[in-house]
C-alpha cells in the first residue's frame, strides 16, 4: 500500500476521533478542544461563543 494511502487513512480515523470527542464534550456539557473543533473544520472561538455551559 502506498503511503498517501495509509496517510488518507489516518486522517479519516483522525476526523472520526476528534468528531466523537467534540460530540462527547457536547453531550456532557464541556468545552470541545480547540484542536479537535479546527480538525472538523469548525471556528473554536465561533463555537465557544454559541455554547452555554
């Protein structure tokens, strides 16, 4: 297999980790990492502001 391949592969689970994370800091009423939310392509500081916790 190619490494651009594995690479692509990585992302995908990477993306995966950092919804599932986002969603759980969600669900259980506490702030997302900055990291994870920049990873899905959403503003961390757009985001804070929408929150109430």
């Amino acid at each position: 297999m190619s490494r651009n391949f594995m690479r692509g592969i990585g992302e995908f689970f990477g993306t995966i980790e950092s919804a599932m994370a986002v969603s759980a800091a969600v669900r259980d009423r506490r702030r997302a990492k900055a990291a994870d939310l920049k990873r899905l392509g959403i503003d961390p500081e757009q985001f804070y502001a929408s929150q109430r916790y």
